[in-house]
C-alpha cells in the first residue's frame, strides 16, 4: 500500500502537532492506510478538536479552513470535507448513505447534526456516538447552530452555558429536527451537547 504524506498544518503560526500525535490520530480514522508525518512538529499546547481536512491535520477552534461539512464520532478524529458535494463522495466511498446538498438529508442515520443556519444551510457539524458531550468551542462551532436533527434512536441535548438562563438545556428527542432554532427560543444558543446512551 502507498504511504500518503501529512502536512501538518499549525494554525496561526501558534500550535504545532508532535509527530507521534498525528500518527495517531490520522490512523485511527486511515484504517490500514499508512502514514508518513511531517517531521520537526512539536507537542500541542491548549488546542481545540482536531480533524483531517485536505491531509492536513487542523485545530477546528482556531476555524474550519474553508471547510464546509466537519463531523465524526465524540472521542475520535474529525474529518471535514470542503463543500457538500465533496462529503456525499466521502460518504458513497464509505458506504454511509445518500446524502443532499448541505441539507436535512446530508444527516445519516445515529447523527446529531447542526447546522449554522436556517433550514439546514450553511456549515455542517455532525456527531455520532452515545453517551458523550462535545464542547462546541473546540470545534468553532459555539453559539451558531441555527437548525438541528436529532437523526438518532436517543436523546439528545443542546446546552447554552455563556447566558445563565433559567432554560439553559433545549432537549431533542429522537428523529426530532428543527428547521430553525429561533422558533424554540434556541437560536444561537447551543455552546454544548450531549448524546445520550439509551
């Protein structure tokens, strides 16, 4: 198999990633591919969630870099994608499901989407998993969220934690969506979620 080499891109001249940091990550989402890392990186310091986007690894707190679609499962390395058409062909590759052009049915099944406008336009952040929360400042994605589907078996929970309002937590029950978040009082409001397990 063909070794790819990873750039390993540190945002904003700040933050660099150890080798051995990207060697993990990128396998952990590459399968059996094999990877060659950028050598001379050092250790990160206070970074946000990290994803692959244009075999580059990036900070998603210090911005998406153009992408337009970033998501994965809560625990593991993201991946982004740079436009819809883009994430469809990542999903044909891996058998995942059809998918729209950046819209409610770009949202496969045991996924939280959000995204940062009405009617499910604008950028895209999915999570998968159970059981697990996400810190959306990490992912340059706190306060934004516009439209959401819970397209899961589970509830799900978006929390507001910078207003101090007594309707801090929006839940979402399962196959629940919003096409647009100002109607529930929950617009731009999302800094957190939780996936429940059952």
């Amino acid at each position: 198999m063909k070794a790819r080499k990873l750039a390993v891109k540190a945002p904003r001249g700040r933050r660099a990633f150890s080798r051995s940091a990207v060697v993990t990550a990128v396998a952990a989402i590459a399968g059996t591919t094999a990877l060659t890392p950028t050598a001379g990186a050092e250790a990160p310091q206070d970074t946000g969630a990290l994803a692959v986007y244009q075999d580059e690894m990036i900070d998603l707190s210090e911005g998406w870099q153009g992408a337009q679609v970033c998501g994965g499962e809560i625990g593991q390395l993201f991946q982004c994608h740079e436009t819809a058409e883009e994430f469809q062909q990542f999903l044909a590759e891996t058998d995942t499901g059809e998918v729209g052009a950046n819209a409610r049915t770009d949202c496969r099944s045991d996924t939280l989407c959000l995204w940062e406008w009405p009617e499910y336009t604008g950028r895209l952040l999915y999570v998968t998993g159970r059981g697990g929360g996400l810190d959306l400042a990490d992912y340059n994605f706190a306060g934004i969220t516009s439209s959401v589907w819970n397209n899961r078996d589970q509830g799900a929970h978006l929390i507001d934690v910078r207003n101090n309002w007594p309707d801090d937590r929006y839940y979402l029950s399962p196959d629940e969506y919003r096409i647009d978040l100002d109607n529930q009082g929950f617009n731009n409001r999302t800094d957190e979620v939780w996936l429940d397990a059952n």
